[in-house]
C-alpha cells in the first residue's frame, strides 16, 4: 500500500503549487504518485443532470465514469464522514503508486508537513500541533519543536518527504 503524507497549511500559503512541484519531482525521479484534495466545503463531484449522477440518484452504491482517457469514481457517503476511513478507499484505489500526497486536513494521522509563509502573518498551525512534522518556509519561523525545510529546494524537500514515508513502514 502506498504511504500518505499529508501538505497542510492556511488558505494561500501556496500548498497546491508545492504538491504540484512535487508530483513532478517525484515523477522525473520515477516514483508513481497520486493525489488527493481534501476540502471542508461540499462539492458535487458529478454533473447533476448526466447520466452518472443520475444512477447515483437512483440508488447505486458506487457509479463509475469510463471515457477514452479518463476513469472516475464516485462513492457517495451514507453520511457526512470525516476520518481516516475515508482514505482507506483511496489507498486501494491507489495501490499501484508508490505515495499518495494529500493537500489539507489537519486531523490526519498519517504524517503532515505544514507549508508556511509569513506573508499570510498567521502563526503557523506547527506551534500548537506537535505532530506535525515539519514546516516548509521560505522565512523560518522561531521557536517551532519540529524540523524546518527550506521553500527553496524542491528536491530536498522530496528528500524529506521520502525520508518520512520511509518511517512508516
């Protein structure tokens, strides 16, 4: 199975052009890596109106989207769930990659490394969370328990995350 890590951060603290970064640092170093967003806010996936949404408001337990160069999967909850549950989808779905990168939730257990910028003036979540990791920071904060990356290299923060997802096996 492959190994979670979490990149977490406050709104614009640049989480989605990192995880964009590193998918592409990981995928010229040859490491299959899949992505997951997650959000606070609800969001119909499927097009209300077409026909997959449609099988889903009849009833099915699952409704799957086939097109010459995209496969799509929608699983509807029963109830509004949060958790770790929830990735245990995502990581059979996922089994051939070797890391799973999810931008957001601060409540995962699996490792989270927290983007930061000082422009955004907040302190960051890491100096009251102390299992986060590490942060990733342009201009390091003080006084932080965990370990401060550099914004500025990519390929060392890979190094780092690779290290991590090492650790959890």
């Amino acid at each position: 199975m492959p190994r979670r890590i979490h990149i977490v951060g406050r709104k614009n603290s640049g989480k989605t052009t990192l995880v964009c970064e590193l998918v592409r640092e990981f995928t010229a170093r040859g490491l299959k890596v899949a992505t997951v967003k997650h959000t606070h806010h609800h969001h119909e996936l499927d097009t209300p109106g077409k026909d997959s949404h449609k099988h889903r408001n009849a009833g099915a337990a699952a409704v799957g989207i086939l097109s010459p160069h995209m496969t799509a999967l929608f699983i509807p909850a029963e109830q509004e769930q949060r958790g770790e549950s929830r990735y245990a989808q995502f990581e059979v779905q996922f089994s051939d990659c070797d890391l799973i990168l999810v931008e957001g939730d601060l409540q995962a257990s699996a490792p989270r490394i927290e983007v930061w910028r000082s422009a955004i003036s907040e302190s960051p979540y890491a100096a009251n969370d102390s299992a986060i990791v590490a942060v990733i920071a342009g201009d390091a904060p003080q006084g932080l328990k965990c370990a401060v990356w550099s914004r500025q290299d990519v390929e060392k923060i890979a190094d780092n995350i690779l290290k991590v997802q090492a650790l959890q096996t």
